[in-house]
C-alpha cells in the first residue's frame, strides 16, 4: 500500500498588503522532509502515524511560510507544479491514496479558492477513486469545492494550537479505515456566518472549550470519522469568509451528517454572544498604566494588531514609542521587523550608542519610522533569523532582518534575555502561547492599530458575505 504525502501552508492576511513570494517559502522535498521535517507539523503527525502502521507512505513537497500578505500567483503556481510533478513523474506510484498538510486560508493573487484550486488539480491527475485526506488549521476557511474534492478532513482543536501532530495523525487513521473498509465517505459543510478571531476563541475557557471538547464524543458515533469546526480566518476578505461545522463520515448515512452538522453550527451560533476576548482587551495608553501600577511581575502585553503569526506587518512601532516616551524601566519589547534597521545595527558592537530609524520597512507607512537613540547590546541568532537587541532608556527591544515568529520566549532567551527578569514585556502577537501565559502574572491585550486589528468591525470588508456576525448584529441563522 502506498500513500503519497504533500503539504501546502499559508494563512494569508490580505489586510496585509505586501504580497507573499516564493522566497518567503520554506520548500522541502521528500528526502529533506524525512530528515528536517517539524516534528510537531501534522504532517509529520501523517508521516510517523502511516510509517508505524507499515504503509509505505511517500513524502513528495512541502510548502510553509509564515503568515503575511497575499501569495503571488506564480508562486502558489510553482508550489502546485511541484506537487503534481511529483505526484505524476516521481515514478513511485500508483497511489492507493493522498495525505495532504494544509493551512485551509490561503489566498492568492487573482486566484479564488486555492486549496480547492490544488485538490482539483489532483484530482485531475489521480481521478476520483483515490481518497485524499486533509489536515486543517482550525482557523481554515473551509469551501464547498474542498468538501466536494477530498474524502475527509482532520482539523486542529486546540487555540493556541498544540495538536498540530495529532490532528495529523488523526487523518492518517481516517484514511488508514478508509481503506481498510473499502467504503465510500463524505464531507457535510454548514457554514456558520460569523467572524471571530483567536483571541476571542481559545480553547482554554469557554465557549471555544465545551464546542470543541464535544467533538471527540461526536467521532464516537457510528456513522462519523471526524466531527470539526472550522473558524475561519478573520483577516481575510474572502467571498468564502465565516465559520463552519464540518463532519466527515460514511456517505451512506449523509443524511445522520447532515443532522449532526445542523446541530453542531446551531450550537455554535447560539453562544456567538459569548466569543469574547479571555484576556483583558484595553487601549494601549490604559495597558501601559496598568504596567506601571501592577504589583506582580511580569505584566504580557500583546501589541495585537502587529501579531506576525496572524499576517500581519510586524514594523509597526507605536506600541514601542509609547513604552519609551512614557518611562517603563526594566521592560522588553520584542520584536521588530527591519531588515535595513538590523544592517546599520550588525555594523555597530556592543555598547555602542548610535541613532537609528526602525519601523515601516513593509508596510511602507511613514507614520511607522521612528527615529531614537539607542545603545546596541548584541547580536543573535535563533533559527535562521537573525536579531539586534538594543536599549533606550529603561526599555530592551528587538530588531530582526526579516519578519519571523514571537510567540516563543526561547528566543529571547537565545539572545541573551530571560522574559522573566523583566517586569514589562510587550510582544507582538495575539493570545499569548502556553510558555508565555504560565511566566505571565497579568496578561493585556493592547488594542492597537494594524493589520490583525482585534475591533474586526474597524476592517474594511468588501467581499466577505453579508450579513456576517459582528458585524451586523442583528441577523437570524
């Protein structure tokens, strides 16, 4: 039995207006997959899962980059090549079936619907007898053509997202009884018309906790291979927008699917009013006096419409500018996104003191440049990007060369700071990773200005259907 694997992750902020090439990519083939693959990805989770079950599964290309703006078509077109290429030419077919790692909110230059664009390529390719599973971000937005193309899909139910792995292994098993069973399945859609970020969602606490934690029941009943939600991805304007209920399971009983999937998204919709943020939401002038007045240490305050983990810019420096000109001591910010900014740094050394201008680089917006002194404290690496750690005044920040993750307090450590010495951190992301939230002693959300803005009725939505909740409340389901 032979399985082919592929993956192909993007969550496209289009917000966001710089758009996303194929240099911002991290492209591995099989052999490199098997060896520098993430063990924590779910498609690893596939991988590991199909190895042990002694199916002679084929990793063939793999895709990722971190969420920013909008894929260029030629290089979404170059990824797509690459995984049909190896699909049709790699000669280690025939396939008796197709695992695929998706986000499931890509969006593209010119192209509507992209992952539903892949699978319909694949099928060209394949036919239509061979299943294909899917692994899913909660936060796809899932489409009809999607749920036509694929046989099953296995979506994350944690935020923040800790099941990457299993929710990979989760569709190597669906796919594993798929063929064990010879039995034809199908996917049930319900769309949910609702806009709800993350921050609004976590999984930790209710509503999002008791919605999701009901799923593993709803797998468990006779006639369902995996019961799902799919949130959607808030800082998209996508004609697909929304929210969704999704059930995967035996097409002979689509109409017991059908039910269940009813019942899940009216359960949902009926707690639509309780979606609401589980950390304090404030404006960043009361964020920054709730720092200078907290008794416990330390205070985590989320510059939230910069969150690059969401697509956003990540050179915004508001939130900098007012943690300096408004005296915090012994605090961190982390991190800025400046490729320039790191250049004239990596040509100081440690202890120098020198004017800099940081901010904007991507976004182009002059509001952004921000011009200090700052001493230079030294130079680091983690994981390929590279940083500047400077100071001015009581605040430590840091600049990057390229727009890179922040929710992980190891890479504060790696240049040198540990989070918890510092009484103030500002960081820019959104709810606050599980390290982050257990060092925390008060968690804020400053409600800034940018591309992951929180007050999502601020966004201008053009495509998006309408009516969609929040955004006009008064709506029926």
């Amino acid at each position: 039995m032979k399985i082919a694997l592929a993956g192909m992750g993007h969550e496209s902020n289009t917000f966001n207006k710089t758009q996303t090439g194929l240099e911002s990519f991290y492209l591995l083939d099989g052999d490199a997959f098997v060896h520098r693959g993430r063990v924590e990805s779910s498609a690893y989770g596939i991988f590991d899962t199909l190895r042990k079950s002694g199916v002679d599964v084929c990793p063939l290309f793999f895709a990722n980059a971190i969420p920013s703006g909008s894929v260029r078509l030629d290089a979404y077109e170059y990824i797509k090549s690459r995984i049909i290429d190896k699909l049709r030419h790699d000669g280690q077919g025939p396939w008796d079936g197709i695992c695929l790692a998706l986000h499931g909110s890509m969006a593209v230059d010119g192209l509507h619907d992209p992952e539903g664009d892949l699978l319909e390529a694949i099928r060209w390719t394949v036919g239509h007898e061979i299943p294909i599973i899917c692994a899913l971000d909660m936060h796809a937005t899932l489409t009809e053509r999607m749920a036509l193309l694929a046989d099953g899909y296995s979506v994350f139910r944690t935020a923040p997202h800790i099941d990457s792995f299993e929710t990979g292994a989760n569709a190597a098993n669906i796919m594993l009884k798929i063929l064990s069973e010879n039995r034809k399945t199908v996917n049930v859609l319900v769309k949910i018309p609702i806009l709800v970020s993350g921050e609004q969602s976590e999984t930790r606490v209710n509503p999002a906790k008791e919605l999701f934690t009901v799923l593993g029941q709803y797998d468990k009943l006779p006639n369902v291979l995996c019961a799902s939600y799919v949130m959607g991805f808030p800082w998209a304007d996508s004609p697909f927008g929304g929210a969704g209920a999704l059930v995967t399971g035996w097409a002979d009983s689509h109409d017991s699917l059908k039910s269940l999937a009813n019942n899940m998204a009216k359960a949902f919709w009926d707690k639509r009013a309780e979606f609401v943020f589980s950390t304090p939401a404030m404006t960043p002038e009361k964020a920054i006096e709730a720092a200078i007045r907290a008794k416990e240490h330390p205070v985590i305050i989320s510059d939230s419409a910069d969150n690059p983990t969401a697509g956003a810019s990540q050179d915004t420096t508001t939130f900098l500018r007012m943690m300096i000109e408004n005296k915090l001591s012994n605090a961190v910010y982390t991190c800025i996104a400046d490729p320039a900014a790191y250049r004239v740094c990596a040509g100081h050394t440690a202890g120098d003191v020198f004017t800099i201008t940081i901010g904007g680089y991507f976004s182009g917006k002059q509001s952004e440049r921000y011009t200090l002194d700052a001493m230079l404290i030294n130079l680091g690496e983690h994981e390929g990007t590279s940083y500047a750690v400077l100071q001015a005044g009581g605040v430590t920040f840091t600049l990057s060369n390229k727009r890179c993750a922040t929710y992980s307090p190891e890479i504060l450590r790696a240049l040198g700071l540990e989070p918890c010495s510092f009484s103030t951190i500002g960081i820019k992301a959104g709810y606050l990773s599980p390290e982050y939230q257990a060092m925390s002693r008060q968690s804020i959300l400053a409600l800034t200005d940018g591309d992951t803005a929180l007050e999502l009725a601020n966004l201008s939505y053009t495509k998006t259907p309408r009516p969609i909740y929040p955004l006009d409340i008064s709506m029926d389901f």
